[in-house]
C-alpha cells in the first residue's frame, strides 16, 4: 500500500520543545504587544457605522468608486465587491458618531446614486448599526471566545483526565492570541468574520489535540509504567500521518476560497488558513509540551511529599528508640 508518511516514524519531537517554547513566547508576547499598543482596526461591527449595499447596470472600477467617497470626505470608508465581477455590486462601510450616522448615510447615498448616474447605481439595503450596539458586539465575541475555552477545559477534563485540560487550553489561547495579534500587526479590518474565524480554528485545533490524547490514552492501557514523555512521543509519530495529511488537505481547501473565493470571504479565509498551520503546530508543540510539564512539577511535588512523609516516620522511630532505650548517667 502507497503511505504517504510511514507508521513507524520515531522522531524526537521533546527534543524540539526547547526550540518550541522560544518560538511559542516570541509569538504570543509580539502578538499581545501588538494588540495592547498598537490595537485591532475595528470594522462597523464592532465600532458603529453604516452599510450600503449598491448595484450598478454596467461595470464600474472599484478603484474609481473609493477615489469618489474619497473626494466626497467620507474618510475611512471601505468598499468591497459583493458575489462575482459581472454582478457590478458593492458594499461601503462607512464610519461615524451616532449624531451624525444617519446624515453620513444619507450623503453618502445621495452621492453614489447622483454621481454614479449614468451607471445606472440602485441602492439595495442600508444598515445601520450605532456604536453602544457595536461595543456590545465587540463585548459578546469575545466573550465567545473565552466560553468556548471553558467548554473545551471542561469537555478534556471528563473525556480524558483534567491533567490533559490544561495544555489543551493553553494551546488554543497560544493560537488565537497569534490570529488576533497578526490582525493588530497588519491592521486589516477585525470584523465579526474573523471572530467566527477564530471559534472555528478554536474547534480544528481541539479536534488535532484530542487525536494525540486519545492515541496516548490508548498507549497507556497498553503499556501501564511507560513515563509520559515516551508516550507523548510515541503517540505524536503515530499521528503524524494524519495530521499532515489533515492538516494539509484542510488548508489547499482554505486556500482556494482565499484565493478565488471573492473579496467578501477573503479575510475569513486568510484568518482559517493561518489558524490551521498554528493549530496543528500547537497540538504538538505547545498543548504536549504542557501536559507534560504539568506532570513533571506533578511528580515531584509527590517525591516530596513522599521524602517529607519518610522524614517524619525516621524522626518518630527515633523517638521511640529513645523511649524504649534510655540512657544511664553515671557519676
């Protein structure tokens, strides 16, 4: 049978994991240095504003409608292409107060429509959303998130062994701290795709996560005494194959909608796609490595429990020689 990774690789990935940890800190502490001073270029969604959907008879450049709302001083508004080129249909986000929200649409629509005339523009739908509402947006993804994180530490808890929970977790903030840090870095727009870009690679790379635990479950029924690092190791290479192959076929798919998927899709499909390469790599190199530290300040937390426990029973045998044998003094 053709494989296109062989089963009996033995590859000594703890060996790596000091490499990891450098590479793992360096992302994150960029990521949230990013995020923290630099911050996410939050989208209408999240900060309040307007959207217009509108329609043109001919073909018109993209390039000549955003030089239009740029000379109209509607600054800051962006204009995507909605379904295929020959649609001739756009969606303009616009920003602005809540005072003046519905004036800026307003003008905005007017401007289009009278300037855009002869293009035959028809405005199709207007949105509106005011900035308490979009703070309240921005406030419930988020808190998405983190309930997701506690499902899944629950969840790895009940399914596994909580000692296997933690390093699950760890991995999945390690992976989304890095997707929103790119977003703070390059300060495309953070929009509530991307929100449901980071939900989703939250459930791919738990899926990746819960493979390597079950196979070192398994290993462990089989081969009770084994230390843990042998069997994190062992379980590794025996997934790799599906893994790669996972993984790999997952972001050609990814990669395509990003490619050829329209500019409506392209931003949720480029968050997708970098979420798979840092998720598989955080299943082996970030939530094992955890796991396996864990249980390492696990065992000598109990050696010394055990020598302080050994400690006490030889000063109370001492003690009882005492009592059982006392000395004489003699003059």
């Amino acid at each position: 049978m053709f494989e296109v990774i062989k089963n009996d690789l033995n590859i000594n990935f703890t060996r790596m994991y000091p490499v990891a940890y450098i590479l793992s800190l360096t992302l994150v502490l960029g990521s949230l240095f990013f995020f923290f001073y630099k911050g996410l270029n939050y989208g209408v969604d999240f900060r309040g504003g307007a959207e217009i959907q509108i329609k043109f008879k001919t073909a018109i450049d993209l390039k000549d409608l955003r030089e239009n709302l740029s000379k109209g001083g509607f600054q800051g508004a962006s204009v995507q292409s909605i379904g295929e080129p020959s649609d001739n249909e756009f969606l303009v986000k616009v920003l602005a107060d809540e005072k003046h929200l519905n004036t800026v649409t307003q003008q905005i629509a007017l401007s289009l429509s009278k300037d855009f005339a002869d293009k035959g523009a028809e405005l199709r739908k207007t949105d509106i959303v005011g900035p308490k509402a979009g703070a309240e947006l921005r406030a419930s993804g988020f808190k998405a998130m983190a309930y997701s994180l506690i499902a899944i530490l629950i969840y790895i808890g009940l399914r596994f062994d909580f000692k296997y929970a933690p390093g699950a977790v760890i991995a999945l903030i390690h992976d989304s701290a890095i997707i929103i840090g790119v977003w703070a870095f390059t300060g495309v727009e953070f929009t509530l795709q991307i929100v449901a870009a980071v939900l989703t690679i939250i459930g791919y790379s738990v899926s990746d996560t819960v493979v390597i635990y079950d196979r070192v479950r398994e290993q462990e029924a089989k081969h009770p005494g084994i230390p843990l690092m042998e069997l994190l190791n062992t379980a590794i290479n025996e997934t790799l194959s599906r893994t790669i192959l996972t993984a790999g076929a997952t972001l050609l798919s990814s990669l395509a909608m990003f490619i050829w998927g329209g500019q409506s899709i392209r931003d949720f499909f480029l968050a997708v796609s970098i979420g798979i390469v840092v998720g598989t790599y955080s299943s082996v190199f970030v939530a094992a490595p955890i796991t396996l530290w864990l249980d390492i300040v696990k065992s000598k937390g109990r050696k010394s429990k055990d020598k302080d426990d050994d400690n006490y029973k030889n000063k109370d045998r001492d003690k009882n020689k005492k009592k059982n044998n006392p000395s004489t003094v003699t003059a």
